[in-house]
C-alpha cells in the first residue's frame, strides 16, 4: 500500500506484481531505537553520492526484516547542513548490502520481527520515493488503515478461542454435567462472544468509514485499541474455561494469548491510540505531533 499510494509509477511497475502474487516479501522500516510513536524523529539518512543514495542507520522492531526482499525504509534525505526532510527509499536485497538481525519475542513468530542496519548502503536512486513531500501524509493513510486490520487480526485469534472454549464446554463434565450447563461458564463464554462480536463490528465501521473517504483518524484509533483489549480478554477467559488444559502448550491457547500480546504495540500503542482519539473528540491536541 505504502508503495502503490507512495512510489512513482516506474516503481509500482517493477516490483507490485511479485509482491502481490508472494513471489517477493516487502518489509516496511519506519521505528528505530530511539524513535516510536513519534516519526517525524527519524534519524536514519540518505545521501546523494553520484547516481546513488547511501543509507546510514538503523531500524528495529521490524515486520519481515530477516525475510524481505525488498524494504521500505523512512529517512531523512541531507541536502545540505539542516536535519533533512522525510523520505522513503526502496532498499532491494538484490541490489543493496544491509545487516538483518531476527529478535526473538513472545508471540507472532511468523512475523520475523528484526533488526535492520544500514551502513553505507548504497541504493540507486531511481529507488527514492519522493513525489511531492508526501512522506507524512502516506505514513498516516497506511496507518488508518492498519490499526483496524490489526484489531480483525485479533478478532480472529479471539473466534479461534470462542470455538474451542464452545466445544469443550459442550463436553467436559463436572459434578455430573457438561461445564456448559453451569451459569458462570455461559457468564465467560457470553462475554467472549460479546468481545469478539463487537471488535469485529468496531474494525469494519473504521474500514468502511475509510473506504468512503471520510476521516477515520479517531474511528481506526478506536478500533484497534478496543479489539486487541477486548480480545486479549477474551482469549484468557477461554484458558479459563479450559482449566489446566488451557495451560497446555497442547491445546494452542497459550500460542493466541501470547500472539494477541504482541498486536498492542505496533501501528500505535494504546495509550497513543487512546489520545488520538480523545483529539478527534476534543478538537485538542493532548501531544505535539
């Protein structure tokens, strides 16, 4: 998205195809150390030296980084002696030199989240993604659209959760009766359909809200936040549910609430999620970004 919205149409050309059919894995490189919420912070540079761009810096906490091919990389371009403005540079495995470092954490495995450093990278520029100062404005589209998706991903992990907390209710026995026949059982599988039946409709009013062009800034924010609170909760009821099974690495329980864990930070932390909101409802700004 951020390369359909972002790149120029030579770029779009060479490399959408392969990225949409799998045949080449994109990584997108905004968050460095020092650098989170707030991007307009961003240290990583470009520059120019002769038909190509050196890209000094680092990036962390990145989707895909040990298994991309292609990285989508937001810098700041030095022209002169000032900080630079905020651009994205195509880095391409095939082309350019950069280190890939994979960080291990707690859930979302397949998410090969990792470590980027650039050093002297040389990128041709022709890879430089800089039509109309735009930088900001192509961040936030795809973090509108992002935020919710997020939270449909854990609505997802949340259902997996209702339908085996369903089922073994349906036949674990205690005191003589399935444990579904007792009310504080219905109580925890009632919420969890609850949760998982409101995230989805909170997720797809932001989505539909953004596909009729309206501003959805509070509306995405809103929706991932509540989603992967809610159905964090409700995957732990479902363990619950489950008793000691739910514990067990058996059962795969223990893999949705370590994987719904990890959709809290990225695309937004809950707390800045929680004021972007209050802004929109406010008109006033609780940060300075």
């Amino acid at each position: 998205m951020r390369l359909y919205y972002g790149g120029t149409g030579e770029q779009r050309e060479r490399y959408l195809a392969d990225m949409l059919s799998g045949k080449r894995i994109g990584a997108s490189a905004i968050t460095e150390p020092d650098v989170g919420s707030n991007p307009r912070e961003v240290r990583t540079q470009a520059r120019r030296r002769g038909n190509d761009l050196l890209v000094n810096g680092s990036k962390i906490w990145i989707s895909n980084a040990t298994v991309c091919d292609l990285v989508n990389v937001t810098c700041r371009l030095k022209e002169d002696e000032g900080e630079g403005r905020l651009v994205r540079v195509l880095v391409d495995k095939r082309e350019s030199d950069f280190i890939a470092r994979e960080i291990p954490v707690t859930g979302l495995q397949q998410s090969h989240l990792g470590e980027l450093l650039f050093d002297d990278c040389r990128v041709p520029e022709r890879n430089l993604c800089d039509a109309g100062n735009d930088t900001a404005r192509v961040l936030t589209m795809a973090w509108l659209t992002n935020r919710p998706l997020i939270g449909l991903g854990a609505v997802h992990l949340a259902q997996k959760a209702l339908d085996a907390a369903r089922e073994y209710a349906g036949y674990r026995q205690q005191f003589g009766k399935p444990i579904g026949a007792r009310q504080l059982i219905q109580l925890d599988l009632a919420d969890i359909e609850t949760a998982v039946m409101a995230s989805r409709l909170v997720c797809y009013n932001a989505l539909a809200a953004i596909d009729r062009g309206e501003r959805a800034n509070g509306l995405s924010a809103m929706a991932k936040r509540f989603a992967v609170d809610a159905c964090d909760r409700a995957i732990s009821l479902a363990m619950r549910i489950h008793g000691s099974m739910g514990l067990s690495r058996e059962l795969g329980l223990e893999r949705l609430a370590r994987d719904v864990r990890m959709l809290a930070i990225p695309d937004g932390t809950p707390g800045i999620l929680a004021l972007i909101q209050g802004r929109e409802l406010t008109g006033i700004g609780a940060f300075d970004s």
